[in-house]
C-alpha cells in the first residue's frame, strides 16, 4: 500500500500488519501513532520530491521510538523507486 494508508490502515483498523511504501502526509497523522498495535514497516526514499527532509524527520522523530513502527530509509532515492516499470525504477532498492 502506499504509505500513508497502511499508516492509516495500522492506526485505525485491527490488520495484523502493513506495509507501506513513500510517506506522504504521514507526517500530518503522528498524533495517531498510539492507535497502532501491530507491525508497520514503512519504506522513506530519501529524495522524495512528495515528502521534503523536514516532513522525514518529522516522521522519524513522532515514530523511531514506536515499538510496532519500522521506517526503512533508501538514501539516493526518489518517490516510485519500487514501482514495476519507469524510470524512477531503482533495482536495487527495489
């Protein structure tokens, strides 16, 4: 799922898990971050052009420290690194 419904999903739900990837508008969310009671791996490119540097920090600072909540960066990347097909295709992140 994109990453700010499996945020969302997690959250406001009883799912087992999700995953998500990019992060956009997470950061507007954190103060939901109590509700999550189960895993959340959420993948973070670092240059996405959709979430600036300040919008991840904001995000690693509301969710390092959550228990349940996992934020893989990519450093170098960019927003759709793991889509299937593109040019912002990163195999090797992906």
């Amino acid at each position: 799922l994109g990453g700010r419904l499996a945020f969302m999903t997690a959250a406001r739900t009883d799912i087992d898990a999700s995953v998500g990837y990019y992060g956009v508008g997470i950061d507007g969310l954190l103060r939901e971050a109590h509700a999550i009671a189960n895993p959340v791996l959420l993948h973070v490119p670092e240059e996405d052009h959709f979430v600036d540097k300040d919008a991840q920090k904001r995000m690693h600072d509301g969710l390092d420290d959550h228990p349940k909540v996992t934020l893989y960066d990519y450093p170098g990347e960019d927003h759709g690194f793991a889509t299937e097909f593109g040019q912002r295709r990163s195999d090797a992140s992906a």
